[in-house]
C-alpha cells in the first residue's frame, strides 16, 4: 500500500531535523576512520607473524587495491540505484565482517579472505560524502565536505594511538580487530537509528510556496534516505527490484561517467593523489637517514600534518567566501602549494625546512581533496553523486597500486627520489589545469551566477 506524507514548511531542511542527519554522517566518518586508523598500521606487522614473505605480503595487498579499485565505482553507483541508508548500512556491516574475521585470521589464508569483504564494500566515507551532497547546496558543499574531511582526519589522528597501545597486550591484534569491528557495528546501528526517525518526517511533496531549492533538497534528501519511486506525492514500496536490475543500472551509471568529458578532472585527481603518496611513501626511512631522525618523532611530525590537516577542513567556509565559492582556483591554487612544498622537502638542508614544508602540505592537501571532490560533482551534475564519487575514489585507488612500484624505482636513486618525483607529478597536474582553464573556469562562473 502506498502512502503520502505530509509536506514541509520552506526552509526546514536548515533547521535542526536537517542538520541532524549532518551531524550523524560527521560522527561517521569519525568512527569510521577512527576503527580504521587502529589497524592498518599493524596488518603489515601482523601478516609477517602468520609466516608471510614480503612477495606474499604484497600481493594480498595489492589484491585488496584491485578490489578497492573495480567495486567502488560499482558501490558508489549503487547508492544511486538503492539509496544511500541502505548501501552505507550495508557497507559498514561488511566491512564490520571483514574486520571481526581478521580477529580469527590464525593463519594466512584467512588473513587473505577477510581483506576481500572490505576490499570490496570499505566505500563508507564515499557513500557518506554523496550522502552530505544531496543535503546541501552546491555554494555549502565544500564547506560542509571540508567538516566531514576534517571530522574523519580526527579519527585518524587518534586511531593509531589507541591502536598502538593495544598492540602492546597479548593478543593485541586481535583485540583491536575485534574492536574496530565493534565500532563499525555502532556505526552502521548510528546510520539506522538516525536516518531512519529522519525518514519519518520527510516531504516529498513540496507545497508551491517552496523555493526551488528547498524542493530540489527535499527531494533528494529522501531519495537519498530510501529507493526513488514516487508518483504524484505517492511512495510505492521499491525493495522488489532485482538484484540484476541494480547491477545492470550501476554498471551503466559507471560506463556513462567513465566516457564523459572529465578526463582531465580525474587525471589531476591521479597526479596529485600520487604526488602527495610518493611523498608519504618512504617518509620514514628518508627522514632517519636524511636527519637521523627517530621514527617515534617521524610519527610525531605525521601526527602534526595530520592534525593541521583537520584544522584546515574548518578554514573552507572563509576560504570558500574569500574565492567566491570558484573551487577550480582554490585547486589550482592548493596544487601549486603542494607542488612548491614537496619540491621543498625533497631539497631540505635543515629540519626546520621540512616542519615548514609539511605544514604547507598539511593544508593544501586538505583543501585540494575537498576541491576536488567539489569540481567532480559540478562537472557531472548529470550524473548521480555516489557514482561520481565512486569512479574518483577509483582512480585513487590506481594510484595506490602505482605509488609502490613508482616509489621503489625512484629509492634506487635517491632517498629524495619519490618525493622529487611526486614534484614532477605535482607540476603536471598544475599544467593540465591551466590547458583545461578555461572550461573549468567558465563552469564556476556559472555556478555562481545562477545563485
């Protein structure tokens, strides 16, 4: 039986019931990689102590890569088809599995069968971010992203302590698999409880003293909640659509972005990604031989990016106003200052130098993820936001699999090498921005003259 609700009075989605759900997905990516940030540092530790060599360590990850690689497109596209409540309760409770079976992963074997659920359904921040897109405007969008950003990196910074010290008590590993799925599981119970009272106040029937945009929020705020299948003011019950159906229109959505016009969006996507990972990649090892530094006060400085990092997610709103919400030059502009700071440390005679570079770096690349993000979704307005968002945490993940092999070849000149090369890759996507200027430029302008 289908049933109407009753519509929303103009401007509600602004009002506490709208930013419920806001607050719900920040606590989320928090959470999220908060679990995550507890056990990634100790799997390559951990597989070691299973009687794993280098060789065998490596190509489970990078199976985990290729899988994170090919399903996140599809599960981002998903979202589109089945809404964002169900395929983020779903990914988190996978992802809850694959966490909980690394806790019993005694051997090898095991270890490699828990990475493939959460290789292949870990896009929680991915639907999270779509999810926060259809609740905002397009102006509000890279400030509410930076929040997000900047609530997630949180996580981040905390989760390897916590980590980290429970790694020192018996069976320590299993102990913070078994939690970091406990945490998962919290979290997709957190998504569930708060959509779902949300779900419950919902229009989808505007009344026409209702600004366009209030209509268009309304919307695809319960599109996003639950299935699109609404006629004249009318939800029809849409969980009988087959499995096929979805995978069918998922794959399509994906084909339709990846034969789009945005090559060049997502290649400075790639080129800056891999960038700012090469310069990650050896950073230990290069500071302990550079400057003899110890890698407990290498983790220090990490945590400082880190932490400057989440700071500068809350500096978009200003920074936002200041370039008139014109994302493409606030990219342009956050990559030249990633170039210079990577170029800068890769050349560092002092210390002192390198703090100065990583603090630039910390705040560029916060900034550059949000813009980017924000450039990809404008650019694509025809297509939907999770599958967008898919396709460009896809092209992460090829960087992911390339950084390794780039990284290697490069040690062999120098330890500078990866850096210097991650420069050279900085300065391309520098480059393409400014042949693909104009384009970009005219579509922010766009943007802003249609407010």
């Amino acid at each position: 039986m289908g049933m109407t609700r009753p519509a929303r009075a103009a401007g509600d989605w602004a009002k506490p019931s709208g930013r419920s759900l806001q607050t719900c997905l920040h606590v989320v990516g928090f959470l999220d990689l908060f679990g995550v940030s507890m056990i990634v540092p100790l799997l390559n530790h951990h597989v070691k102590s299973l009687g794993a060599s280098p060789t065998t360590a490596g190509i489970i990850g990078s199976c985990y890569g290729m899988l994170q690689l090919f399903s996140s497109p599809i599960v981002g596209s998903w979202s589109d088809v089945v809404g964002r409540r169900s395929s983020l309760i779903t990914c988190i409770v996978v992802s809850a599995l694959g966490y909980g079976l690394l806790g019993v992963s005694a051997n090898i074997y095991l270890y490699a069968i828990a990475r493939i659920p959460v290789g292949i359904f870990k896009h929680s921040l991915s639907i999270s971010k779509a999810f926060l897109s259809d609740l905002v405007t397009e102006d509000e969008r890279p400030i509410i992203m930076g929040r997000f950003n900047a609530a997630s990196s949180m996580g981040f910074i905390l989760g390897p302590v916590v980590g980290g010290n429970l790694t020192e008590l018996q069976g320590g590993f299993y102990i913070t698999s078994f939690l970091c799925s406990a945490i998962f599981i919290i979290n997709a119970g957190l998504v569930w409880f708060l959509t779902f009272n949300e779900d419950q106040h919902i229009s989808v029937a505007p009344s026409s003293n209702n600004s366009s945009c209030n209509e268009r929020i309304t919307d695809i705020t319960y599109s996003s909640l639950k299935p699109p299948n609404i006629e004249n003011g009318i939800v029809k019950n849409n969980f009988t659509q087959s499995l096929w159906n979805q995978i069918v229109s998922a794959s399509q959505k994906v084909l339709g972005v990846a034969f789009s016009h945005m090559w060049d969006i997502f290649l400075v996507r790639l080129l800056s990604a891999v960038a700012v990972m090469l310069y990650y990649s050896n950073f230990v090892l290069a500071m302990e031989e550079r400057f003899e530094m110890t890698p407990r006060m290498t983790g220090y400085l990490i945590s400082y990016g880190s932490t400057l990092g989440a700071l500068a997610g809350f500096l978009l709103g200003p920074l936002s106003k200041i370039y008139k919400h014109n994302s493409y030059v606030m990219l342009l502009h956050s990559n030249i200052i990633t170039f210079f700071s990577i170029l800068l440390y890769s050349v560092a005679p002092k210390m002192w130098i390198v703090v100065l570079s990583s603090t630039f770096l910390a705040f560029s690349t916060s900034v550059g993820r949000t813009c980017i993000v924000d450039l990809e979704l404008s650019q694509g307005g025809k297509h939907g936001r999770g599958t967008l968002i898919g396709v460009g945490q896809s092209v992460t993940s090829v960087g992911r699999i390339l950084v390794p092999l780039f990284s290697g070849v490069a040690q062999e000149y120098s330890p500078c090498g990866p850096a210097q090369l991650g420069a050279v890759l900085a300065l391309a996507a520098i480059f393409i921005m400014y042949k693909s200027k104009l384009r970009n430029a005219e579509a922010s302008c766009n943007k802003v003259n249609s407010e």
